[in-house]
C-alpha cells in the first residue's frame, strides 16, 4: 500500500504561509449542478471559523482536482472552478491550532492507496484537534509512512488509506476506533475497479462520539446532499436543513442515497458550549438549538445574576462588544430593562481579533477594530457586555477606550465563565499561564481591567442558557480542566 496522491492529484495556486487552526468543513453531493460553485457558496458562509487557508476538492469518481490558497475565499481563490466538473466536492476554511504554518497543511488532504480489490483515493477535510496525534503519527512512522504536512488530520488521512478493511466505509470505521479528540469531518472516497463501488466518489461526513464539534446534513434536492459545519451554510449553498450527524455517526452520500453507520466506541457527549458563547454564527442551530436563541438567554441570566450581585447599581446603558456580545447584550436589556446602545462601531474589514495568530497582531487591531461612539457613552454609567475574556489584553484596550470616550461608570459582563485552562479540542485559547483567570481571580482581572465591577456568567447559569441544565451534554472544560478525554498528550 501506498500514500503516494500523485496518481490523482492536480494541486494549483498558493501564497507565502502564516498561520494556525479552528475550521468550518463542507461537502456537497450532486449530479445536477455545478458543486464547486456549491461549495464555494457553503465555504463563504463558514468563513468565520478559519481565514488563513481554504481549499476545495471535487471529484468525478476517477480523478480528483484540489484547489487551495492562503487567506480569505477570496484571496485563496482567484479563478473560482477548477476546470474537472464533478459530482462531488469536499471542502476547508482553516485557522491552525495544531500543525505549523506551511501550504502542505491547507485542506483538503489527499491520499491513494492500492489494495487486493484495485485501490482507491480518500480526501479529508478536518474541524477539531485530535489528542493523540503524536502517538498516532508515531505508530504509523514506524510502519513506514511519510507524511507531507504537520497537521494532525494527516495521521486521519494515513490511517484510513493504510487501513486493510475491504471497503471505504470499513476503513474509515476500523482507523477511527484509533482516533481520540475532536473531528468532525468531511470526506470523498472512491475504490477503483472494485465490485462496491465502479468509480463512484462518495461524500462521507464523520462526527466523533463525544460531538465536540458540530456537523449538519442538509438536501439540495431528490438524492443531492450537503454537509456543513453549521447549517448557516446550507441556506447560503440553497440546501435545506435535514438534521444533526449524531456524535459517533458517519453518514455516506452517493447514488444510492444517505446511509448511516456508528463507531463502534461510545464517549460521553461533550459538545463545545463554546460554539454557543462565541465562534458559531448566530443563524446557526447546532444539535436543536439556535446559537441566537442560546446567546440571547445568556444575556438574560447575565442580567438577573448581574442584578443580584450588584442591587445597587442602575446603569445607563448596555453596550455590546461588537459582534459576538450583541446578542447577550440585547437579553441582558430585555431582562433588566436597562437600554440597549452602540457604544462600540466596527470596521468591518479588520479580522476577528481572537483568530489572529500573533500576540503583537491582536494588541495592534483592537483600535483598529473598534472605535468608540461617544455621544453614547460620554457622563454615561455602561454595563459593556462581551462574550468571554482569554487574555485580557483586548478587554483591557475595550475599558481605554470607553474611558477615554467619558464613560462614568464600566460595568461589565461576560456572558461565560472565566476561562481557567486551555482547549484541546479545536480551539485556540492559548497555554493555560496566558489564560488571565487561570493566573487571577476575579477581582484582580477587575483591578487589570480597570472596570467598577466585572461579573461573569456562572457556569450553571450558562448550562441552563443552553438547554443543558443536568451538564451531560456539553463540554466546558476549558472553565474547569476537567477534561471528557485523556489530555496527557497534549496537556500546556
Ligand atoms: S475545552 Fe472549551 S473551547 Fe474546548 S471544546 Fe471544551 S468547551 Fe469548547
């Protein structure tokens, strides 16, 4: 067997790497439309989860054309369709949180492998962070194999193609059963000359058994179907929403319709309430609840917890930190009946601070990012609603620039709960000593901030806001280290 991809593989474009990961998967199955346009479509509406690289796959069952750039879609694709037409595509927007900054890590992946029944090709894409990448990429050095990138999904990619199983399907169950952390994962798979398949590439998506990251089925039309990371980008690709992949579930997409298999291993569910507080779009709904309606209950608890702990303070206003906090904002109004007021105006074409890679480029946007409004704040006492505090630094620059637009008094409200140790699951929150409440309590980071009080959103008020009230379903480990997988791999 072999991990040789240069039997299929056309590769184009490319810029100078800079960059790391969180990442918004696609997929698309269709024999009726163009589904590089679909992808590119469902793509745009992931682009919140990763702006370093994008790539896109498609497939006609025999060859595979893959196009993949550095930066936004916009800039990784200058001539939007690869010219092989398709019936299936495969697609990634990333943001590097394991693997270094190199064009071989942009997604999608893709390996060839020979075998008994004439061999095949699979192609990956990955959102996740696996926590047992190095033991895996060890095990399979030792066998032989040469890997191209330093991603963790490339030890995904290996395993399947390497896996002896007779089908794609058992290949991908039997490799997975190995694999621990965070994926959900879009996939495109074909056997040559084998007796399953006759050349038809499938469209494959993956969840792993603890849900940790989010994976949506939707239908384009009568046997075309669509996988997305969120099911934002089902209504941009024009797909309507079927369901949730479950936590352990892999779905397979071809001529002979949807099939569903399950990983054999069963893991407690753990999915990322992080998704809710901050990095899925609000138009979202993951796992039955809409990420708007998470946010704004949120707000409200915020506002009742807020209005408990401090009886004596009647703010002027709540202003949100654009755009993450505006909704926990507008339930934090709606339950205190404190207004609602922009205090804070974006520049929309300046990135989100929290995924940019380096330290000295998060400090310098802050001002660039958001400009105070000071009609709104000026002699004003501010209840300054944002959705969770990492560092501290750009909460700190926030509290400046309110203070100097003349705010009295700076009350403010995270709609979380203090971050206190690292995620390794997907999400870049840093090494456990950068994290400021993993070092302060709270009254320090207040005294940091320079706020007239800092509340954060208690844990149990925050697993209410999402429907977990119990806490079997959702991670939120990062608020307390205590984590649903073996981290010792992995563990800052
Ligand atoms: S550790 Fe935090 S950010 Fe990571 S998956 Fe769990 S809840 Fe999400």
């Amino acid at each position: 067997m072999t991990c040789d991809n240069k039997e299929f593989l056309t590769l184009r474009g490319g810029r100078t790497p800079r960059w790391r990961e969180e990442c918004g998967v696609f997929g698309v199955w269709s024999e009726s439309r163009p589904v590089v346009d679909v992808c590119y479509l469902g793509l745009f509406a992931l682009q919140h989860r990763g702006q370093e690289s994008a790539g896109i796959a498609v497939s006609d069952g025999m060859h595979i054309d893959l196009e993949k750039g550095m930066g936004l879609m916009t800039e990784a694709f200058k001539t939007r369709a690869p010219s092989l037409k398709g019936y299936c595509a495969i697609g990634h927007v990333r943001y590097s949180t394991f693997g270094g900054a190199s064009f071989a890590n942009i997604q999608p992946i893709f390996a060839s492998f020979a075998s008994s029944s004439g061999g095949g090709f699979v192609c990956l894409a990955h959102n996740g962070s696996l926590v047992n990448a190095k033991k895996l990429r060890a095990r399979l050095e030792a066998g032989g194999c040469v890997f191209q990138s330093t991603s963790d999904s490339e030890s995904m990619l290996n395993l399947i193609a390497l896996n002896s199983a007779p089908t794609i399907e058992g290949k991908i169950l039997s490799s997975l059963e190995t694999v621990e952390g965070a994926y959900s994962l879009t996939l495109m798979a074909g056997a040559r000359g084998s007796a399953d398949s006759t050349h038809e590439a499938r469209l494959i998506g993956v969840r792993d058994p603890h849900g940790f990251r989010p994976l949506c089925l939707g239908r384009l039309g009568e046997r075309e179907y669509v996988l997305a990371s969120e099911s934002c980008a089902l209504d941009a690709a024009g797909a309507e929403f079927v369901r949730d992949v479950q936590p352990g579930e892999m779905v397979v997409i071809g001529r002979k319709g949807v099939r569903s298999f399950f990983l054999q291993k069963k893991e407690r569910l753990a999915s990322c309430v992080f998704e809710y507080i901050y990095f899925a779009r609000p138009d979202s709904t993951i796992d039955g609840l809409n990420v708007w309606q998470a946010r704004y209950r949120m707000g409200r608890q915020l506002a009742k917890e807020f209005q408990e702990g401090y009886p004596g303070v009647v703010p002027d206003a709540v202003v949100p930190v654009p755009d993450t906090g505006i909704t926990a904002a507008i339930g934090f109004s709606a339950e205190s009946g404190v207004p609602y007021a922009e205090g804070l105006i974006k520049n929309r074409y300046v990135g989100r601070t929290f995924i940019l890679p380096e330290q000295n480029a998060r400090k310098s946007t802050v001002g660039m990012k958001l400009n105070p409004l000071r009609e709104n704040l000026k002699g004003r006492k501010v209840v300054l609603i944002d959705d969770s505090i990492v560092r501290g630094t750009t909460s700190a620059r926030l509290i400046d620039l309110l203070r100097g637009a003349g705010a009295a008094e700076i009350h403010m409200c995270v709609s979380s709960p203090p971050i206190t140790h690292p995620c390794y699951y997907g999400i870049d929150t840093s090494i456990r000593k950068e994290l400021i409440a993993a070092v302060s309590t709270v009254e320090e980071i207040r005294k940091t901030l320079g706020t007239d009080s800092l509340h954060y959103l208690t844990l149990r008020g925050l697993l209410e806001s999402v429907n977990d009230a119990g806490g079997g379903k959702m991670c939120t480990s990062c608020f307390h280290g205590d984590y649903p997988t073996d981290v010792t791999e992995v563990a800052l």
